[in-house]
C-alpha cells in the first residue's frame, strides 16, 4: 500500500543539518528528523555525509541544494522509477523475510512430527506381543474396533498407522541419540524438563503426533482403549514417553550470544584461541558439535551501544549499535545471552545510574522473548581511586540486582584496592591475559550449567 503520507513530510534544509549536527536542536527536532531519515534514504546519507566533516556546509549547501533541485525537477518519471524501486525493494525483503519464517515453522513442525513417531512406536505394543498377555488373564481383546462402529475411528493419523501394523513386525528400537541423550541426561536436568513437560501437556491436541498413544484412548472405542491398558509382557514394556520427550530437550543444542566490550571480543591473551568467548565455544562444541557460541562483542563498547535499536538515547550519549546490541542479539534467537560490561561505561565519566539503567533496559528486552540473560561483574582495572570505587560499587549492585544471573569476574582477580592481580594482566593494567581468560570460562561455565 503505499505512503499516504510521503508527500506530508517536511523538507529539510541546509541549515537543519547543520544545527543537527552542530547538537543545537532540542530532543523533539532531533528525534524527528532521524525518523524522517529512516524513511528517506537520501536524507541518510545526507546526514552520514555531513557528519564526516564540520557542522557548518553552509559554503556547501547552496550548491547540493541547486544540484538536488535539478536533479528532481528533471521528470516526474524519475520520481515514479524511484518510489517504484524504493516498494520493489521492501516487497523482496517483506518476500524473503516471510519465506524464511515458513521455512523455519516448517522446520520444527517435521522435528515434532519426527519426534512424536519414534515416542508412539516406543509406547505403543506390537499386537502379536499383547496376545499372549491377554489371553493369560482370560479377556480377549479385539487388535481393532469392531466392523459395525467405525464411526469411532480414532482421530490421530499415527493410530491408524499402529492399528494397521502387521502383527509380526515388532516395533523399532528408539533412536540412537535420543537414548544416548537420555543416559547422559544430568540429574540437576531432570527437574527442569519435568516442569517444561509438565507446562506442554495442556497442549498436546495442538502439537501435532505429540503424545498420540493419549489421543488414541481419548478418541478409540472402549474395547481398543481396554486392550491398551491390558497387562503386556515385561520384555516388549517401551521406555516411558517422558523419558523420551525428556531426552528430545536435552539434546537440543545450545545457543548462546554474547554482548560486550574489548575483553569479550578477545582483546588481551596472545591468542584469540585463548579468549573465554572462544574457548567457551570449543567447550560445548566438544559436547555437542551443533552447539552455537555468537559474539556481537566489539572494542571500546558500552552499554549505551547495547541498547535496543528503539531505545530513547540523550544526543549526548553514543547511539545503539544496531549490529552488536541486544535487538540484534534477539534475531539471533539464543537460549541464552551473556553481558559482559567490564569499565568502559566508568572509564569514559558515564554515572553508575546510567550504567545500571542500561543494562536493567537490555535485560528486560531479553525477557521479553523469554531468552535467559547473565551479566558478569564489572572486572578490575589499574584506574584512579575515584574510578576503582564506583567499579566496586557497581559490581556490588549487579551482584544485588541478579543474584541469580550474575557471573563473578571480580574475585579472585582483583588486589584489595581495587587493581588488576599482576599474574592475569595482560601488560596494560586493563585486560587480561590467556591465564585469566580460562579462569573467566571456569565462572561462566558454573553459572550456564
């Protein structure tokens, strides 16, 4: 549909520009002329231009002007090829965005449906094993319903494929790697997928081939559902469909994106090899090579530059970056999100509220989509004193505020002023080296496990 408003927006001046630039806009001026630069990509790069240079075009803007003026008022036709292009362009991204979420959808559904025929083939008896049961307690048992009630057809497909089963085929061993997984399930694991589970059973209807042998009883006649829970012989029992649904979540594979600053992004051991983010990475894909370790960390950043891309920044202050902030993080769907902030905000004068503001704003985006997220403490560094107390400071108050998400990168490498321990510098007093970086992966792992 197009812009009933394109023709609504007002033009924007040279002297505009400059005053933007210049920061001598008030906060209304400024946030609507960079929403009218997302929608004008021309005004965009207007803006991206003239920032390379001082605030004051003026001996320039004339002659842009004059250039733009005769580049527009040449035909109407030009300005039509251009809208033309600009929808063409947003109809083949809104096109390939869409395919993409179908193929995704797509996707999970054949791993539910994949999943939920190995569960039924586990729980549900082959017919020429239940006879012999059956016949001992001296209630024969129909293998299918009656001729003369077929109109009580079971619902689930997958029924009907256990019900017209020869009788002589025994049903197929479970696969490998969901029994692999469900042996070397932990036990701390087991409590976490029972409540999972337990919050999936209300909508068994809705997954499809989820927990079929219960669609089965609901919907069969009495005498197919008695046949069900007939006594069966010790060797043909399945293991329990929870176990096996227990053993599908735990072998799902991790996904994890980190979110920081110098240190993050390997800055201080010889190699990059050495770097917790990447020595983190090796760690799960050594337990599982389709584990995913993304770092969005990048030097020098703060946690103004994690914010989400719509959050409402001072002019004074650095914009999100739109390519290593939490939004982009969120695209990425992790199952978990890992901050790591270590003094940059402290460094460069900002105050612990702005500090604690923006990580409790990156935090919170992350609950949104339900995605786990940890902050690690602020880290030691060879600072003023004023600098090395408010570090403390606010590693006191991330421990406080995330008791239970918090990963300590404080203790252990910190003298008792505040400085960086000698055996972990890297040599600037500021990151530390591959010794210390093996020790961070020791703290992250005890908290993500």
């Amino acid at each position: 549909m197009p812009d009933k408003h394109a023709n609504n927006k007002p033009s924007v001046s040279g002297e505009l520009i400059r005053q933007y630039l210049a920061g001598e806009l008030d906060d209304k001026a400024m946030h609507a002329l960079e929403r009218q630069a997302l929608d004008d990509p021309f005004l965009a790069e207007a803006l991206e231009g003239f920032s390379g240079h001082a605030p004051d075009q003026s001996a320039h803007l004339a002659d842009l002007q004059q250039r733009l003026e005769q580049r527009v008022g040449r035909s109407g036709r030009a300005r039509v090829r251009l809208l033309y292009y600009r929808w063409a362009a947003a109809a083949a991204i809104l096109l390939i965005l869409g395919l993409s979420f179908w193929w995704i959808n797509q996707q999970q559904v054949s791993r539910r449906q994949d999943m939920a025929r190995v569960e039924t083939r586990e729980t549900t008896p082959a017919p020429s094993a239940a006879k012999p049961a059956d016949s001992a307690a001296g209630t024969p048992v129909p293998a299918v319903p009656p001729a003369g009630r077929t109109a009580e057809k079971p619902k689930a497909e997958t029924v009907k494929a256990v019900t017209a089963a020869p009788a002589d085929v025994p049903p197929p061993h479970p696969a490998p790697a969901l029994h692999e997984a469900a042996k070397d399930a932990a036990p701390e694991a087991e409590a976490l997928l029972e409540n999972k589970i337990a919050g999936t059973e209300t909508h068994r209807e809705d997954a499809p081939g989820i927990a079929a042998a219960d669609t089965y009883k609901r919907s069969a006649p009495a005498e197919v559902a008695a046949s069900s829970a007939a006594p069966r012989p010790q060797a043909m029992v399945a293991p329990p469909a929870r176990k096996m649904r227990q053993a599908a979540f735990v072998a799902a594979p991790r996904r994890i994106v980190v979110l920081g600053s110098s240190t993050a992004a390997g800055i201080g051991p010889q190699t990059p090899d050495s770097a917790w983010v990447n020595l983190l990475r090796e760690y799960l894909q050594d337990k599982d090579p389709r584990a995913m370790v993304v770092n969005l960390a990048v030097g020098s950043a703060n946690s103004y530059r994690i914010l989400p891309h719509d959050a409402d920044v001072s002019p004074r202050r650095p914009r999100p970056d739109l390519q290593h902030n939490i939004t982009k993080a969120l695209l990425l769907q992790p199952d978990a999100i890992i901050i790591n902030m270590p003094s940059n905000d402290i460094m460069e004068g900002y105050s612990l509220q702005e500090f604690q503001r923006n990580l409790a704003a990156v935090v919170h985006r992350a609950q949104l989509f339900n995605v786990a997220c940890y902050i690690t403490t602020t880290q030691p560094r060879n600072m003023n004193d004023a600098e090395r107390e408010k570090l403390q400071e606010m590693r006191d108050y991330i421990i406080r505020t995330y008791p239970n998400a918090y990963i300590d990168f404080w203790e252990g490498f910190s003298t008792p002023d505040g400085r960086l321990l000698p055996q972990y510098d890297s040599g600037d007093g500021v990151h530390l080296n591959g010794r210390g970086h093996r020790l961070m992966l020791e703290r992250v792992k005890e908290r993500i496990e």
